[in-house]
C-alpha cells in the first residue's frame, strides 16, 4: 500500500498554510481598518484600545501610533483599499497623506 501524505495538513495542532493565510489577511484588515479610524478621527487611541481590549482582542495597527504614519504605510493603506475597492476611503487617506506629506501631492 501507497503511504500518502498531505503536506498541507499540520501534524502539530496549529494552523496549516490556508488557515495562517486567512488568519494574515484578518489582522492585516483589522490593522488598516484601525488605522483608519484613528487617522480619520473616528475614534482616539484611548478609545480603540478600550474596545479592543474588552472584547478580548489585541490592538493591531498598520502603523507606529506614536510617531504617525510613515508615508511608506499610507501607501499600503491606500493600495489595500483601492483593492478593496473602498475608493471613499482611498480618497480620505491620499488627502490626509498629502497633508502629512506635501511632497507626495500631484496636481
């Protein structure tokens, strides 16, 4: 008999390579979807951890919120919602970018 092996299952209990992937994609969305929040005045820090916290999850965020977005990370922010095709919310970001930034601004 053949001895057949699934090398997409994990033997040691954790998440196998689809389940780490969609698991990626979630934070990754949690993480831009916070900082959106927080760069658009949705919500001030204080209040996103409280709420994070009390519902028993961990504060993730797309960027260092001491120092503010690099512009590098607006960037990524913009291209996941233009992949999201949330253009409202690309629109928003290139705005704050631009302020934050005036280098990156075109005409």
């Amino acid at each position: 008999m053949a001895n057949w092996d699934d090398n997409n299952e994990d033997k040691g209990g954790g998440l196998n390579e689809v389940e780490q992937m969609q698991m990626d994609a979630i934070i990754l969305d949690t993480a831009y979807n916070n900082a959106w929040m927080l760069l658009t005045g949705e919500i001030t820090f204080d209040e996103l951890m409280a709420s994070q916290f009390s519902e028993g999850r961990e504060l993730v965020m797309a960027y260092d919120p001491d120092n503010g977005p690099k512009e590098e990370e607006f960037k990524n922010m913009i291209a996941y919602f233009i992949e999201e095709e949330d253009y409202e919310k690309c629109a928003k970001l290139r705005d704050i970018m631009n302020n934050a930034y005036p280098e990156t601004f075109e005409a």
